[in-house]
C-alpha cells in the first residue's frame, strides 16, 4: 500500500524504513531536510517538501501517518490536514496521545468523513530490526484499509499486532503497557541496588543479569538490554540519577484512581520518578541506562 509518514525521528523513521523494505511506498516529511534526504536515498522513500506535497503525492483512500510528539503539536497538524483530505481517507496517529484525546479526534474527524486509527506503538529504536507491538483504535473499515501496514511493521504478519477495539483503545492499551513498564523497570533497578549495596560479596551485577536471562522466572526483553548495557561496563557515575516521564505513567496513576484499581507498584514506580534525587542514585542511573537502552533516550550527565 501507499501512506505519507508525517514525523521521521527514532521511531518514524525506523517504521518508515521497515515498510519500504516491506514493499510499501512511503511518502515522507520531515522538518529535518536531511533526514528526508537521507531515507530517501537509502530507503527509495519518495521525498515531499511539505506535509501538503507529502498528501499530494497520495492517491485515494489517502493514507497519513503521524509520528509526532502528543499534544499541541499532533492536534495542529490534524487540524490542518482536514481540508487536505476527503471522505474515506485515513489518519493515523502513533504518537503516545493521550487516549481521551484520541476519541475526540476521532469524532471531530469522523464530522468529515476521515477515518482515524490511534495506534499505540512499541519497540523503541529496535523496531525496524525486531518488528513493533501495535495497538490500535479504529472502525472495521478504517482497520481494513490499514491491516497490510499493520503486518509489515509488526514482528510477523500474523502476531505484534492487534485491533484491540475502538478509536480511543489503542493508545489506552499502550497507557497500561507503559505504565506496566514503569513498574518492571523500577523492580529491577531496585533489585539491582540491593545487590550492589552488599559490598562484602562484590557481586558482578553484569554477570548476574546475564545469569537471570536463561531460564529465570524474571527473564525478559527488558533484562536482556539491561544486561547488555551492564556488560559494557558503562560508568554509572557519569549518568544523571534524574529519571523522566513521558506522561503515560502518570495518566495510567489517574487512570487507576478514577477506576478505582488498586495499582501500587505503577505508582510507586512513577513517585520514584518524581523523587529521582537520593544521595547516590544508582537505581535511577540504571533506569536511564534501561530508557537509553531501549528506546535511545537521552542519558542526562
């Protein structure tokens, strides 16, 4: 299929080369002429200028892809990209929106006949290698159309993707999913301090988390990465121990209270987030290290 990808960072990029490799066509933009420049010759994405040249170069139902961070910026770009488009094209929004968000674009798009897919996207800066978890919100036809897609961004055709219900869903379910990360994250970081804070033992945390890879009950993706990045010896000590959120913790927190579900450890993980200021910091440190390892975030010095 043909789709024009508005946002071509870490993971717009990457999702762009992995369907071109896929035998989709991209249209691509980017603020960042390089990165235009440079996709395309590698990739054979087809450049556009501005968003406008990028929907101009779409034939019909018309495709757009927005890659772009949550809030004002998304909501002014689907602004302006209404009257670009017609009945029965499609705008997909992949950042992590907010989920309420989501289903008033859904509706204020639907008043035009567009249909909207909001589509909760995992996998970090290791998606165009392994393939992403998608998420998505969206009406049966608006999933119809985008299904071919769908497959060739995900691990295989036929798992890493799910049509997970109405518009609004997809990126409810990637909420949890992070604020179920935040949690892992802060449990190995924890588990990892204590061990380090026995300095009669002078244990070999690298060793250790190769060890818990095979045949661990607490084995996981996550502690692969975690376990890479300790066996090269990074010095922690040049890590800041300030730890950001991206919002989806918190609003999994206030998701959790208005339903009245007891979630204690996603927030206990999201306060110490807020805290990230103890005397040494090495669990923090390492949850920055995991972030970096992940999803290539920056690791403040």
């Amino acid at each position: 299929m043909k789709l024009a990808m508005i946002g071509l960072g870490k993971m717009g990029g990457n999702m762009v080369r992995r369907l071109c490799q896929g035998g989709h066509e991209v249209v691509g933009y980017d603020r960042d002429e390089s990165v235009v420049t440079e996709i395309a010759g590698s990739h054979d994405m087809i450049a556009a200028s501005s968003v406008e040249d990028a929907v101009a170069k779409l034939e019909g139902p018309k495709v757009v892809w927005l890659m772009l961070p949550a809030g004002e910026i998304t909501e002014q770009q689907l602004q302006a990209l209404i009257p670009m488009l017609s009945e029965g094209d499609v705008i997909v929004d992949g950042g992590n929106s907010n989920f309420h968000d989501s289903e008033r674009h859904g509706i204020m798009l639907a008043e035009h006949g567009i249909g909207f897919m909001d589509a909760g996207t995992s996998g970090g800066v290791w998606g165009l290698k392994n393939g992403y978890c998608l998420m998505v919100g969206a009406e049966d036809w608006v999933a119809d159309i985008m299904k071919p897609a769908l497959q060739a961004l995900a691990p295989a055709a036929d798992r890493g993707w799910s049509h997970v219900g109405p518009v609004g869903s997809g990126h409810y379910t990637k909420m949890i999913h992070n604020g179920i990360e935040y949690g892992m994250m802060q449990a190995y970081a924890e588990g990892l301090a204590i061990l380090k804070s026995r300095e009669s033992y002078n244990l070999d945390l690298a060793a250790i988390t190769e060890l818990w890879r095979h045949s661990s009950v607490v084995q996981s993706w996550l502690l692969d990465l975690t376990a890479e990045a300790l066996a090269s010896g990074p010095d922690l000590s040049k890590v800041s121990d300030v730890v950001t959120d991206s919002g989806e913790g918190r609003w999994t927190a206030i998701e959790a209270i208005e339903q009245g579900v007891a979630a204690p450890v996603i927030m206990a993980a999201l306060q110490m987030r807020f805290v990230s200021q103890d005397s040494e910091g090495y669990a923090n440190r390492l949850l920055s290290l995991m972030r970096n390892a992940f999803g290539g975030h920056e690791m403040k010095s």
